[in-house]
C-alpha cells in the first residue's frame, strides 16, 4: 500500500525588515508633539530690543512777568508833558513830568522844535521799535500787534517831548506849571495795566489766559485830572516770569535751580534762578532774574523758551520697568572666594544639630552706596547673618531696598538687569548706559515686565 502524502501546510514567515521612512515620521511626529508642548506651556513674551533714543521736551512756554513797581498819580489838572524816556533810570529827585493849566508850555515847546518834528536819532529810535515787532512776531499772538501799536505811540511822544526839553529854571518860571520828580530810584515806565500789584499768592491760571488784557498808555494822553495816574517806578533790577507748567516737566525740575533761558521777543538767552510753586490748581515754574529789567519793562507776557538738554540714552518703553527686592549689607562684607575671583559673603549655616559652620556664598553686586552693597534677595535673606573677613565679628542683615530695573531675556531665560533713569515721559525712559548689572544696546528685555516673573523660561 502507498504511503500518504503530507498534505500539512506550513506559513512562511517574511523576515522583519526595518522601515526608515516609519522611523523619521515617529521622529518628526515627537518633534512636532514635544513643540507644541512647549509652545503651550512656556510663557511668550513680547520682546522690545533696546536701542540708542532721545526724548524732546516741549520748552515753548508763554509767562507773565511780576515786579516790584509802584504807581504814582498827580496832584495837579492841566496839559501834561514828560521829559525821561520810558524805560530809563531816574534817581531820586530827577524831573519825570509836569502840569500846565493854561497850556503856554505848548507854545513854547512848538518855539524849541523850531519847525522840525523829529531829528534822525529820533526816527532811528522808530525804526528800531519796528524792528523788534517784525522778528518777534506770530500769527497767533494778537496781542503783539496791540503791543507794537503801543511801543510806537509811546516812542514818538518821547521823541517829541525830549526835543524840546527845557531847563530847570524855565520849568520853575512858568505861570501854572508845576514839576514833579521821581521819589524814589528806580525804571520808570508810562503805562499801568492793572497787573501791578500781582504777587506768587494771588496767581491763578486765569492770569495767563486774559483776552481784555490790555494797558493804559499815559503817553497818549494830552490832560490830566487830579488823582490820575501820572506813571510808576520799576523799583528792583530783580523780576520774576511765572509759567504753568504739568506734574511730570515739575517732577523733572524738582532738583534744578539753574535754567537757562531764551526770549523770542529779541532772541536774548539769559540764566534764571528756578523754583517750583505748587499751588491748588496746579505747578508752576517760578524763573527770576537779576538783570535784563530794563529790556523787557513794558511787556506783562513774554513767550521763552527753557533751554533744557534733551536727554539722551538707551530707550526702552515705561511697561518694561519693574521693582526687585534687594538685601543691604555693609561694604567691609563683601570678600572673594570659592573657585574664582567672584564676590560673596561668609554666610553662617546651622544644620539640624544646631552646629554652625561658615560658608562662602556667592553674592552679584547689583548697587553701591557710600557705605553698603545691594545683593539679591535671592542669596539671602533678613535675619541671616554673616561674618566679617578675617575676623570673628559678625553681622545680621537688616535692611532691604527696591531697585528699578528690567528683564533681560538674551539666553531664554528673564534675568533681572537694573536701570538708572535719565528722563522719561508717559510712555518711555531714557536710562544711563554702562550701568553696572545693567543693560546695552540692542539687548533683548521683555515689554511688558508683568508679565514674567524672573528665571522664567521664555519663547
């Protein structure tokens, strides 16, 4: 008999064969995962890259003038005439005007002119004045043309009237003429505007927006009745220009006693005690001067401008500032050791056996005063205690303070890097350059300082 075929089928197994393309799609795939993880879980943080900037300040202010004058009126009615020049210097007892109540004094001074109106000096005198007006002038101050007008007036009948002077004697000899002199030394100016008598205590910020604003020019004047004013006497060299100023340009001037300054009216620079007057409806910049009285005698308003340096640094914006917390400790604390050349503290430990050793920590020097080192609150902390080099006196932390600063974020990581102000406005600081743990250009910092804390990781 045959023997039976082996009808049993055996699978054949394919060898494993190891599929790369699999292998880099698992990769890619984790790397892809692992992103998105740390895209997720990491804080991002706006990046401001620090550069070279400057901040301007507006300095174009417009001030009213106060001074210490007196106002001086006649006794006398009748035709009156003047013989010092507005502006000038008298002395006391010096001739400033007289009365005639019959009007004989306009006879004679028509005989003195002896046809002629002005001499050359005179309409020099004139041209001079127009001058002024046309390199000081503005479309939007009005009030300049009403000041020329003014100047123009006052200056012909000065002209007119010391052409024809008379003397000393003649003056005494005429029938009803009376003479009066300057009581006192002093400028002395024919016009009031009713301003005279305003002082630092009775300024608000209405004085510097008046409309009807406007000035009584005694110069135009032919007569005068008893108990007019007749002129006033500027009786100090030392004046004073007052302008209001906002919190932030009072805060930055709050340590400055010296401004100097420059009048458009004639383009003059000139140096100004500066003081800060605060008052309930705002700051004010008090501006006084010991010289240049004379110049600006007639004007109650000057435009000028304050010839502050703008401030130049490294510019970064005010959402980047923050606060750290530092520990005080005196100078003669500090050491080298460990490893290297790195500063720190003997810094005594106790362990759980109440044993105490000493032992050199490291410590980054953020700040110096004339007596103590900031540290990080981070090495230390109030309460520690530390020994002196090479002695056995020790010391226990005391004393913290706040630095300004920001956060550095060059490696990935926020560190925090300190800052020295030089100006700042509402929305950026110029700080100093150069600064000991502090900051450089094209430096990497977070914008916005709440938003990170530091030794975070940032993307």
């Amino acid at each position: 008999m045959a023997k039976k075929k082996n009808r049993k089928i055996v699978k054949y197994r394919k060898p494993f064969h190891l599929n790369i393309g699999v292998i880099v799609f698992v990769l890619i795939f984790l790397y892809v995962m692992y992103n998105m993880f740390v895209f997720f879980t990491t804080k991002h943080i706006s990046v401001y890259e620090v550069s070279q900037g400057t901040i301007a300040q507006d300095t174009f202010f417009q001030g009213i003038v106060l001074r210490d004058e007196t106002v001086y009126h006649t006794n006398d009615s009748g035709y009156i005439n003047y013989y010092c020049k507005n502006g000038s210097k008298v002395g006391t007892g010096t001739y400033i005007f007289s009365i005639d109540e019959t009007g004989d004094y306009y006879s004679r001074m028509a005989a003195a002119n002896d046809g002629k109106l002005l001499s050359d000096e005179s309409y020099q005198e004139l041209a001079s004045v127009a001058e002024q007006y046309l390199n000081g002038y503005s479309d939007v101050n009005f009030r300049q043309v009403y000041q020329f007008k003014y100047d123009m007036e006052g200056t012909m009948v000065e002209e007119l009237n010391s052409s024809a002077q008379l003397g000393a004697d003649a003056l005494a000899s005429g029938t009803g003429l009376h003479t009066y002199t300057s009581e006192t030394d002093g400028i002395v100016v024919y016009h009031t505007d009713g301003l005279e008598g305003l002082t630092l205590d009775g300024l608000t910020r209405e004085n510097f927006d008046n409309p009807a604003y406007e000035k009584e020019n005694f110069l135009k004047r032919q007569t005068v009745s008893a108990g007019d004013a007749a002129y006033k006497i500027v009786n100090s060299e030392i004046w004073q220009v007052v302008i209001p100023i906002d919190e932030g340009l009072a805060q930055d001037l709050a340590e400055t006693e010296n401004i100097k300054v420059s009048f458009k009216k004639d383009n003059s620079t000139v140096w100004a005690a500066s003081s800060l007057l605060n008052k309930e409806d705002g700051a004010y910049l008090v501006l006084e001067f010991n010289n240049s009285a004379i110049r600006f005698v007639d004007d109650r308003y000057l435009e000028l401008e304050l010839l502050l340096t703008d401030t130049t640094g490294l510019k970064i914006p005010n959402t980047a500032i923050t606060e750290k917390d530092f520990i005080s400790i005196p100078k003669e604390y500090i050491t080298k050791g460990g490893d290297s050349d790195s500063n720190g503290i003997l810094l005594v430990k106790t362990n759980k056996e109440g044993e105490e050793s000493v032992v050199f920590t490291k410590a980054t020097l953020f700040y110096e005063t004339d007596t103590s080192y900031y540290i990080s609150a981070e090495d230390v902390k109030l309460g520690d205690v530390v020994v002196l080099p090479e002695s056995s006196e020790r010391y226990t932390l005391k004393e913290s303070g706040t630095l300004e600063g920001v956060y550095n974020i060059n490696k990935g990581y926020a560190v925090f890097r300190r800052i020295e102000k030089l100006f700042e406005n509402e929305e950026y600081t110029i700080v100093e350059s150069g600064t000991s743990n502090g900051i450089s250009m094209y430096d990497h910092i977070a914008l916005d300082s709440s938003a990170v804390s530091e030794n975070d990781l940032v993307h």
